[in-house]
C-alpha cells in the first residue's frame, strides 16, 4: 500500500483515510500516511475536532485578541473574504488583512479560553451564516473592494452601530436620555457593556478602586482591586448607583453583561474614544 500524497510505503494499520482532492465539488478520499492525514486535517477552535477534511472547513475564523490586533480589529468570529487573509513572514507570528475579513460576532467564550486563532468546522460555523446574512445580507464581500471602499463601509457600520467598536459585539443601541449627559457621551459606538465599563471609567472613585492609582509626589501608588470587585460586596454599591442612574435612559440594566464587562474589562479603547475624553 503507498501513500497517495507522498508516495511512500505503508502498512494497512498505519495507514489512514483522508479527502485528498475534491472532482466536481466532490471530496475524494483515499488511504494517506500519517504524516500526510495531518497535513490534511484542520483542528476546529470551536468545537476542538481535530480531523476536519478540507471540504468541512468553514470560511469562518475564530480571531483571537493578539491576531486581531494585527489588523486593528477586536477578537471575534470573522468570515475570510478574500485569500490570502494571512500573511506569514519568516519570522515571528502572522498578520492579518484587515480589509480580507469581515466581522460576524464577538467570541462565545472571553478570548483566553480559547489556544490560538484559527479554523471553524462547517458545523460550528451554522449559527455564523444566519449572523452574517442578518448583518450584511447575501451580498458577496470579496469582489470589486478596495481598500478605501472597505474602509468606508466599515465606518458606515460603525456610525451605524452594528457592533461596538471596543469589543465588536452585534449591537444595536437605543436612544440615551439627553439628560444623561454622561452615559449619553459614553454611548455612541459602544454596546451596553462597553459603555457601562466606559461610565464607570469616567467615576474617579471607582476607577481608582478597580485600576488603583499610580505614585504621585509622595503619595505611593494604589494597587487596583481589579473589575472582579463588581461581584462582589463594592460591586452591589456599584450596580444600584448604576441603575438610578439607568431609570433616566431607554437603556435597561438587564441589557448589561455583568460578566463581559469585567472579562472585558483590560481591552484597548479605540483612539480618541478612550474613556478620559468625555
Ligand atoms: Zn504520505
Ligand atoms: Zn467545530
Ligand atoms: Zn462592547
């Protein structure tokens, strides 16, 4: 028995079954040694199957924070738009383009439960076609766009708030009291996670107890307690203030993901939207 990518001998145990090439659309399988089955294989980072053949690749990756970065775009589930979306030097990690991807949705889990960036089998992916076509329609993404094309778009969707632009979260903001000056000047652009964190920022006392306080003359610097202060006894006070503040908006406290916003807590603000320019 040879293998059918590298030719080589192998015995019947050893050896395994793989899609080697597609005819007509058509995966076609044949026996690889096991080398070669792991060539072929991709590791879903959802579900975390190991031996997704090539037709079972999703055009859906999962982006990690530091990928993300590369592309100034937050950790979430994107659809590939155009090949190649990577591009790999000698050395060091890969970057990405960030006008070949396309966001769908923030990532189920906080960004540290998840190894690396990479592929999404096509089951996984199920629920990311619905999103996509409810957020962008059928329209294919990947022909006729430039940059600055894209570029544009992008800044309508965020205008728009489609997703927040801190953590990239789907979202569709209601209209704050105009009275609520602050939590008003906290909302454009952000879900109600974002600007909650952003609200809180804004409220020196509290900052301080979460994020400490650096030297200052001779007073020393505070260590921050850290946001898992909000689940605890400080975090009650916190939350009732936060919703006397709340009754004056059309936002709703059950609107906010305690959780997010204290897994979210350490992302970068977007320049120029920082929670000091209020
Ligand atoms: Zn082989
Ligand atoms: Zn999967
Ligand atoms: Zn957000």
């Amino acid at each position: 028995m040879k293998c059918h990518e590298c030719g080589e001998k192998i015995h019947p145990e050893e050896s395994s079954y793989a899609e080697v090439t597609t005819k007509k659309g058509k995966p076609v399988w044949a026996d690889v040694c096991h080398d070669c089955y792991y060539d072929i294989v991709s590791t879903c980072q959802l579900c975390g199957a190991d031996d997704v053949m090539p037709s079972d690749v999703s055009r859906f990756i999962l982006v990690k924070h530091e990928l993300g970065r590369t592309a100034d775009r937050p950790p979430g589930i994107y659809e590939i738009v155009r090949y190649p979306f990577l591009s790999i030097p000698l050395v060091g990690s890969g970057s990405m383009g960030a006008s070949d991807v396309l966001f769908i949705d923030r990532l189920p889990k906080p960004d540290l439960h998840y190894d690396i960036s990479g592929h999404i089998c096509n089951e996984c992916a199920k629920p990311y076609r619905k999103i996509r076509r409810a957020a962008y329609g059928r329209k294919k993404m990947d022909r006729g766009w430039n940059r600055t094309e894209w570029a544009l778009q992008w800044q309508d969707e965020f205008k728009a708030g489609v997703h927040c632009l801190r953590c990239g979260r789907l979202c569709r903001p209601g209209t704050p009291d105009p009275k609520a000056r602050a939590i008003r000047q906290a909302s454009s652009g952000f879900c109600p996670n974002c600007m909650i964190t952003k609200f809180l920022l804004s409220i020196e006392p509290i900052r301080d107890l979460i994020e400490g306080t650096p030297a200052r003359g001779p007073r020393l610097a505070i260590p921050g307690k850290g946001p898992e202060i909000l689940f605890g006894p400080e975090g009650v006070h916190v939350k009732k203030q936060v919703a006397v503040i709340l009754t004056h908006t059309q936002m709703r406290e059950s609107e906010i993901d305690w959780i997010e916003v204290v897994g979210n807590w350490g992302l970068p603000w977007p320049k120029g939207r920082e929670p000091g320019n209020f």
